[in-house]
C-alpha cells in the first residue's frame, strides 16, 4: 500500500470564495493576508472530505464537519521565509532547518488563533508506529492545492508495464508543477462548517501515458528534477534552493554559510 490512498473521490464543481460560510471566509482571508508573503498558500478542507478518501488507519480523529486549513510553500519561500529564518539563528542551531522554519511559521501562525483550539499538524510528523499523522499529497488533493495522480488510477495496461517496485503519488500544482511543497495543516477544533463549498484540484496531466511518465520521473529520477517540469510552470526554485535541496542533508552547513554570506550583505546585517 502506498503513503496516499486515495479512493473514490468526490468531484464537485467549483464554487467561489464568496459563498464560504462568512466565519470560514473571513479566516481564509486573514491566512492569506498572513502566509502569501512568505511565499505559502493556503486552501480550506473539511475532515470529513480527507476522512471518506483514506483507510481508517490514517483518518484524522475529529468530527467530519471541521473546517482545517491545509499550506503548501510556493518557489519564493526560499527567499520570503526560509532565509530570514536562516539569518535569525546560527548554523550551530540549526539540526534540520527546513523542518525548524515550518515549525516556526506554523507556531507564529497559530498565536494569531489565541481564541481558537488548534491543532498543527505537519507534513513530517510520525505517530510512535512510525506511521504518518497526515497524508499530506491526500490533504492537498481534497482541499484543491494539487492533483494527485497515482498508478492505482491508471489502466490495467499502464500498470501493467514493468516498473522495479510499486510507484508512489504524485501531486502536480496548476500553476508551479512540482516545484512546490505541502507542508502541514491546522485544524480548527471549534470551527464547523457541514456546507462548506469544495474546490476541485486542477487536473493538468490529462493524457493517462502523460501521468505515467510523470510518475516514473518522480519515483525513479527525483534527483534530476524532470517531474517537477512535466507541465509549463510560472515560477521554478531559485537556484540557490536547488542548490540546498539537491545537497545532501549532512553537507549543507556549507551551503547555509554562503547562504548568510549573500543575503546579510544584500540585507546590510552585520
């Protein structure tokens, strides 16, 4: 069984922002104030909506009508959020970064809640069995972020074509292809909303042999990046991002130095 199980899904026609609940409507409104200058979006689910797609197993233990809020990083991120991030604290101090700037962003965004429960839940998060809380590519496929395309959704004959082991998803963003990230969720505890309208995520690889070359790209070649590229993009990671992604984990103390380098001196930090 992959990570993403996604069964049956519901695909509902589009409904604009302004028949969302008022109360719904006016939290999206004030996330996106908050989160789009970061580089981050921002897309609204229902539980119940990522509940019916997944096993039991991976379900999320609230009522079906909860409103939670799911964030995906855009290519500027790097520059918007994770570098000022980078320069607020000494490489020393930072064992995984990227994972230190979402925990960040998420903490930050949860004290604009006070009055509200929340609860955080972020992509990388794993309960003791090592099974993840959320099934991040599910998430954002429900909430419209991303469109998800996975092999069980193919034809008998695609599948059937060898491949070395069993193919993960891949979810694929309108506008950034795969150059983006989903990075967590926040779910409002209080916050209910039974009719709250749904997006469709944007099916932009609708050729079945299009799907699979991407998902053979993004399973077999992820190092080389060609997934990312299966469709025009607006906006691709800078070259600097690439460059910290594509180093592995234990070797980029290297990079985060001539990152502080480059932007205190664009920034005159000291």
């Amino acid at each position: 069984m992959g990570l993403d199980v996604l069964e049956n899904v519901h695909v509902p026609k589009t409904f604009p922002s302004t028949e969302y609940s008022a109360e719904v409507h006016a939290l999206l409104s004030k996330l996106k104030l908050l989160v789009e200058p970061q580089g981050f979006e921002v897309y609204p689910f229902l539980i119940g909506w990522y509940n019916e797609t997944v096993e039991e197993v991976f379900q999320l233990k609230y009522p079906e009508d909860t409103v939670a809020f799911l964030f995906i990083s855009t290519p500027s991120m790097f520059e918007k959020a994770f570098v000022p991030f980078v320069l607020k604290h000494e490489i020393e101090e930072l064992r995984d970064p990227i994972d230190q700037c979402m925990l960040n962003f998420f903490r930050n965004l949860v004290k604009e809640f006070a009055e509200q429960q929340v609860d955080m839940i972020h992509d990388f998060e794993l309960h003791p069995n090592k099974r993840p809380k959320i099934l991040a590519q599910t998430a954002a496929h429900v909430s419209g972020a991303a469109f998800l395309y996975r092999m069980q959704n193919l034809s008998l004959e695609l599948r059937a074509s060898p491949t070395p082991k069993r193919m993960m998803g891949l979810c694929l963003h309108p506008k950034y292809g795969g150059w983006f990230a989903i990075r967590g969720c926040i779910v409002l505890k209080d916050l209910h909303c039974p009719d709250l309208p749904r997006l469709d995520p944007i099916d932009i690889l609708t050729a079945p042999v299009d799907q699979m070359k991407a998902l053979e790209l993004f399973n077999f070649h992820w190092r080389d990046s060609r997934f990312r590229d299966v469709v025009s993009v607006e906006e691709r990671y800078s070259k600097d991002q690439q460059l910290y992604f594509n180093t592995p984990p234990g070797q980029r103390k290297h990079i985060l130095a001539d990152i502080r380098k480059k932007y205190s001196a664009q920034l005159g930090s000291p």
